[in-house]
C-alpha cells in the first residue's frame, strides 16, 4: 500500500512538472513569434525606406554610385 501512495505522489509531480514545462515552452513560442513579426515589420519599414529614398533620389536627378 505505502508503495502505491509513493508511485501515486511521484506521478502527480511528474503531470505537475510536465504542465509547467508545457506552459514555458508555450510563452517561449509566443515570444518568438513576437520577434519574429517585429523583425517582419522592420524590414518592410526599411523596404519602404528604401524605396521612397530612391525616388526622391531619381526624382532629384541624384546618382549614387
């Protein structure tokens, strides 16, 4: 009996452990995916930077070399 209580008390920590590791890893993933459309957006920025750079160059007869 007391080694049943034992393996009982040992897979309630284990389901305990495991619901805490599943919820660090889904915040982990939320983050990531947080950076990774932050990243996304600043290269569109920066795209578009980057285009209306280049006209307002064209536009100015200016030449880059």
């Amino acid at each position: 009996m007391v080694i049943l209580r034992v393996l009982l008390y040992l897979l309630q920590h284990q389901h305990a452990g495991t619901e805490a590791s599943n919820i660090l890893g889904d915040k982990l993933q939320q983050k990531m995916d947080a950076i990774t459309f932050t990243q996304e957006r600043m290269k569109r920025q920066l795209d578009d930077l980057e285009g209306k750079t280049s006209v307002s160059l064209v536009n100015h007869d200016a030449t880059v070399t």
